[in-house]
C-alpha cells in the first residue's frame, strides 16, 4: 500500500503530463509559498496557471476536487501574490484544479481537470 504521499507525487506526474497532452507547459512543479505549496505551475497562452492536484486511491473520504475547501484556496491565492511577485509575472494569473482516482496499481481511473474553480 503506498504511503500519502507516494499517491500524491505519482498524481502530480500524472496531471503534469495529462496538461502536457493537452497543451499547457508546466514551468515548473512543488513552488513553496509561505502559506503553502503550488503542485503545478502552469503556463496556458497568455495566462499562468496555478494547479493544484488531488489525488485518492478511494472514494472513503470524498472525491478528489472536494479536499479544495476555502482554506486551500486562500493559500493558492497568497501563493499566487507571493509568485507573482517572485517571477515578475505581469499577466493575468488563474487556477486549476485536477482531480485523480488511482486504481490499485497506481494507474489512473479517471482524471477531471477543473479550469477557473474558484
């Protein structure tokens, strides 16, 4: 049984690449806030895009994208302040939500991304 983590690191890969498929260039990946960390930074034409990825093994504590409460998008906010600030970034920022269901070996069952969540 992989660890928390484990599941969490290989959804991150996962939804990098699921993005990569379908156009978006990932700049870089773990950006640590002060308030928190960015899974995925993202770049979608003219806008950064801010990922976070949820990711569950099961359905025993909820879907995937309803672990992204208020406290969470709060901190993707400040995140989104502070890299702003850090890259210089003049542009328009947004957020992103990609959820993941893995099955038992670790291979995704279903993926549902979730553009302008909040």
């Amino acid at each position: 049984m992989p660890s928390a983590q484990e599941v969490g690191r290989r959804g991150e890969r996962l939804a990098a690449a699921y993005l990569e498929e379908r156009g978006w260039k990932v700049l870089g990946t773990g950006f640590l806030a002060r308030r928190g960390e960015v899974d995925l930074v993202c770049t979608r034409g003219e806008s950064l895009v801010l990922v976070e990825v949820k990711t569950r093994s099961g359905l025993g504590f909820g879907t995937p994208a309803e672990a992204v409460g208020p406290r969470k998008r709060r901190a993707l906010s400040a995140a989104a302040a502070e890299y702003r600030a850090l890259a210089g970034w003049r542009g328009e920022v947004r957020f992103a939500v990609v959820s993941l269901l893995l099955d038992r070996d670790g291979e995704a069952q279903s993926i549902e991304l979730l553009e302008d969540p909040f």
